[in-house]
C-alpha cells in the first residue's frame, strides 16, 4: 500500500485521488470536533468552506433539527450554536441533530479531498478505527492534513504520523518523505506530544486564547470507535468499527 | 531571529522575503556540487532554469572559460562539459573558469530566492561557515528546501534542521513546524543520516542509480569553509569564512 503525506491541501492534484482513499486531518481542532460529534449522535455533520453557504444550508432545516457550528480566528461565529470546541458537542447538545459546519482550515481541506474514492476524517481521537477502515478498503492512501493558513503544522503531522505507524507495523507499506518523517516524529514523541508541540505556532495560539482543555482532549489516543465517512460530496456521517 | 523553513519553493510570498536572509538548499545534490566547485576555485556558478539559457549564456564565453554543468532526470545533460556530480568539481577541472549550472529542483529554488535580502546556498558540507554568515546578517530566516518535483524531501530538511539546530544553540531563535520538525529529526538521526534516509525517494533513487559515492560525499558535515553567495540575481560567488 503506498501512503502519500500532505501537510496542506495546497497543489495536491484531483487525478492523484481518484483511485485513492483520503484521510483528512485536523488535529486542533475541526476532526476532533467532528469525530466527538459523530461520536455523540448527531446525526450528521455537513462541512462547508462559507459562513454564507452555512446560513444557507441552514434554511433548509428546522428549527431545532440543525446547529451551525464551527470557528473564525478560532472563536464561535456570531449567530452559530456552537463553536470549534470538541467539548460543546455532547450527546445532550447534539444527539440526532445535523451540524453545518465551517472551519478556517478543516473544512477547506474535506473538500479538496472531495475527488477521492473514499474519504475519511481522523485525528488522535480515532486513529486505530481508521487504520481499520483503511485495512479494510485496501486502496492506496493520501493523508492530507489541513495545515494552519497554509503551512506546515506538526500537531496533523504526528497524528498522521499516528496512522502511517499503525499500517506499517500490520501491512507492506510504502511511505514518502513525509510519511516517513511524520512515522519518525510520532513514535519518538508518542508519549509526551505535549512536549514537541508546545512551541508549535496553532497549539500554542490556542493555549493563549484558554483552549488548554481542549488541546488535552484532542490529543487523547483512541477514545472514540467512529471514523466520519464523507458521501456524495456533502455529509459527513459516523461508521463505527468495534 | 524568527527561522521559517519551507518544504518547496512553491507557495512562498516574495515579500515575505525582502528583509530576509535565504538559505536554499538541496543536498542532493544541487547546492552540494555548488559548494564544491566554488571551493575548488571556480570564479563563479551561473544557476539557470532552462538548458536553453545555459546554452544561450555560453555563448559569450570563451572556449576553454567556462563549464556548463547539470543535471536532467538525474544524468548529464547531452553536450553539457559535467554532471550533477560534486565528485567531478575538481580543482584541476572547475579552477578559474565560470560554470553554467542548471538542475531540475535546485536552480529554480535559487530563483524563487532572488527577492530575498541575502541569498546563499547551504548543504551539509557547509553548515557551520552558512552559521556564521546568518549571524553576521543577523537578518530573520527563510530556509529553502528544493524538494524533489514539488514534494517535500527529507534530506533538505535533514540540512535545514542542522542549520536550526545549531542557530538555537547560541541565538535566541523562533522555530516555525516545519522548523522545529527539521531540528528534532536531525538531531536525533546526526550520528546515521543514511540512516532514516535509506528509505527516502530521491536517495534511494540515486542510489539506484549507482550514485552511492555522491551521496556520501553530499551527507558529510562541515567539509567545506565556503559559503555561495548570490548576486544581483545572476551570479553564485563563493565567501571563504575561516
């Protein structure tokens, strides 16, 4: 199986996926949120780019049936139930809903994955179900992590890190450079990634901003059984593997 | 001193480089030759995107005054005087004349560079003297990797992070991700580079290529006091720091 990295959506060509399996990656934090989300019942997520093409959705719903959900400058949007925080997505909050969802990154990096055969969110919340998942397709990969504002960023690194570990240690695995440097800086820092990540440019933002309770949930290894499975190009709904 | 590293030349703002200094760098085996064949006298390296250009440049040389050098899909340009081969920038051959060099990754990282503030070029074998000219500088950082056709490789990143590495040892430093992963990657893997390199696309296909003698010439630290310098966006011309 060959396992091709991408630290940002940014030059990755539409072709290159089509006959692959995507994984996308946003540590801090739009998967995770989206994983604790599908985790809890909601009863699907639905990722856009716009906070205008989220209000739109949102006139197709209910009141009531639907949150608007999601960050800018990693604050809740004015007039969204909910923000970008895996914490505010409770069974109590979310249980049977459907959430429009925007992120600064996250979303931007679903779609461009959108040209994939199967596409798959992951983060440390999920990394063995979705190495199951993968197992189980059996296509090549193309992880591609959304990065922050266009660069490189470590924390989607190690947790692809996390995945390219996982596959290589069970299957005859392929890695590019970056998978390898990704594999490499996982295993080495599994057990304290608060540690390499407490310089890095988004974790520490959002230590800045309080978010510190989040980080320790986003960081936790295999806590939740759903891998969110991206269909038709528009919603995002939970396989659970157990 | 912020130091911000990038993975490929594609995707950087040119006015994020006005007040910096660039460090481009591709081991194998661009800026390595380079290195070495302004240590070995040379009057200077002429980097050029196009055979075409080469060709047309070489025109007003002198016979017997210039080289031209370089590389395409690993092998010597037809009709061209030298490969990509630091092996073959000898003092008998390379001393006084001008070389007109052109790579696939290399000289078009070298371009994207001319809109930086300083421009030099960096491998293994100069670490320590490229050190020493950024601290004289004393201008913030943007190290260049060449890649490998647009994808990120381990080697440049490898060099990159010995650069940060010792940077962080004597200045107060700000490390971007990608900088902070280059720097944890070299030093944990300096005593066996080949090492977590052996499995790395570029090296292992030079090594199929039976260019094992080059990459150990390319992976060896600190052998050359020369530091190539990048002039009015034409000429490399090489500072002796001893």
């Amino acid at each position: 199986m060959k396992v091709d990295l991408f630290a940002t959506p940014s030059g990755i060509q539409e072709a290159f996926l089509k006959e692959r399996t995507a994984v996308v990656i946003d540590v801090l934090r739009a998967t995770s949120t989206i994983t604790t989300a599908l985790y809890n019942g909601c009863s699907k997520v639905i990722p856009v780019v716009d906070i205008e093409e989220a209000l739109s959705i949102a006139k197709n719903y209910d009141p009531g049936t639907f949150l608007l959900g999601g960050e800018r400058f990693a604050q809740k949007i004015e007039g969204f139930h909910l923000s970008n925080s895996p914490r505010e997505y409770t069974r109590d909050a979310v249980e049977g809903k459907t959430i429009i969802f925007t992120t600064t990154n996250g979303t931007k990096a679903i779609r461009k994955a959108s040209e994939a055969r199967d596409i798959v969110i992951a983060s440390f919340l999920n990394v063995t179900r979705v190495c199951d998942y993968i197992k189980e397709k059996g296509q090549d990969l193309a992880i591609i992590c959304a990065g922050t504002d266009g660069r490189f960023s470590l924390e989607d690194i190690l947790a692809a890190g996390a995945i390219a570990s996982q596959l290589k240690n069970e299957l005859d695995v392929k890695l590019d450079d970056l998978g390898l440097a990704g594999c490499f800086m996982y295993e080495k820092n599994r057990d304290n990634l608060a540690g390499i990540l407490r310089n890095t440019l988004h974790y520490s933002r959002l230590v800045g901003l309080g978010f510190d309770k989040d980080i320790e949930v986003c960081l936790s290894l295999d806590t939740s059984p759903v891998v969110p499975v991206y269909r038709d190009g528009v919603n995002l709904t939970g396989v659970h593997l157990l």
